[in-house]
C-alpha cells in the first residue's frame, strides 16, 4: 500500500515537567495527557477529521454545505453524511471535485461514499427553535374554529383562554 495521509498526524512525544511547574495544571497540558499514547488515538483522529471537515466543506456549494458533514476517510474512501436524499444527490453529483480536492490536501482517496442520517448535520438545525407567541389574528381564528367545532358537536374542544 502506498504511503497514504489517510490517518491522523502523529502526536509529538509529551514534555516532561516537574510536578511545582506552572505548565503542569494548564489546560494544554490536560490536553497533551489526553493525547499521549495510543489512549488518545480515537480523540487525535476525531479532531483530524473535524479540521478536514472544515477544509473540504468550505469548496462545496453553500446550500449542499449546510446539510453535508465529513464523516470518515476509510483508506482510499471518504464518506460522508447528509441529512436527506435529496442532499445525497446532489452530493454524489460533486463527486470529482470533492476527490479532487480531498487529494489537493493530500489524502490518497478514490471513492466518495454518501450516506443519509435523519439527523441534522448542521448544529445551528440541531438547535430547537424557540416557541414563537401567537398574533391576534392567529389567536382570534384559533378560538373561531374552536366555537365553530362546539357548535357542531364536531368534538370536544375545550376553550383555554
């Protein structure tokens, strides 16, 4: 197999520090014990992801951008996830330029695979939309229909006022 840069960069050796070091209770050093070792391989290979996620959607349409998320690089396949079957299409339809691109940054990749979630890809779509108050109008047509199905018996709706 060829040398491919389908993996997450290696992480360099941690710094040793005396226990009374300042360095010692920072957070970059919580960070580099987090990362050290094969320990951190899952955390270190999210975060290539994330930034490789963030170097390739920024070359995709704006509208196919906001429902499309990288979600692995599998040897010489780069999947990704969009939210409909709709989005799928459209990304499949981008298929060379993505592999083109995703060689320019160096991935040694071939194939584009597209699956679709029912989940939002986007964290602003996953985000719950805050409960808008009801006009006037909207108010006065709701308790209208509500009299008007009392009226003929057509349930039992009850007025809440």
């Amino acid at each position: 197999m060829s040398d491919s840069r389908s993996g997450p960069p290696r992480p360099p050796t941690p710094r040793n520090s005396e226990p009374g070091d300042a360095r010692a209770n920072s957070p970059r050093a919580a960070l580099d014990a987090l990362l050290a070792g094969t320990a951190g391989d899952p955390l270190r290979r999210a975060m290539w992801l994330d930034e490789l996620d963030r170097r390739l959607r920024p070359l995709l349409a704006p509208t196919l951008a906001a429902h499309a998320r990288l979600a692995n690089v599998d040897g010489a396949r780069l999947v990704f996830v969009v939210d409909s079957p709709v989005w799928h299409a459209k990304l499949r339809l981008a298929g060379n330029e993505i592999l083109d691109a995703a060689r320019s940054l160096g991935l040694d990749v071939g194939e584009l695979v597209v699956k679709t979630t029912t989940q939002p890809s986007s964290p602003q779509a996953r985000a719950p939309s805050a409960a808008k108050p009801m006009s006037a109008s909207a108010r006065t047509a709701l308790h209208d229909a509500l009299a008007s199905l009392r009226e003929s018996g057509g349930g039992a709706a009850k007025d809440e006022s």
